[in-house]
C-alpha cells in the first residue's frame, strides 16, 4: 500500500505538466524525475 503513496507525486508533477501523461514531451522529462523520486521514497518508505 506504501507505493500508492508513491504513486501520489504522480499527479502533483503532472499538474506542473498541465497533462496527465497524453503528451510525449513532458512525459519523458517528468518520467526521469518520478522514477528517482519513487525509487527514494520506495526504500525509506519499505525501511
């Protein structure tokens, strides 16, 4: 369940975006930043 939580940044980069994930062009660059940031966030959250 801790990954949802994770997964809650999504939407908060996206309303940076302006679009959810239906643009090619932010998704790649936004992409990159989510993955860092889930991946920090996966290992202290499962510590």
């Amino acid at each position: 369940m801790r990954d949802a939580g994770g997964v809650a940044g999504g939407p908060s980069s996206s309303l940076k975006s302006g679009t959810p994930s239906g643009q090619p062009s932010p998704t790649p660059s936004f992409d990159e930043d989510h993955t860092k940031r889930v991946r920090v966030e996966d290992p202290e959250d499962t510590t």
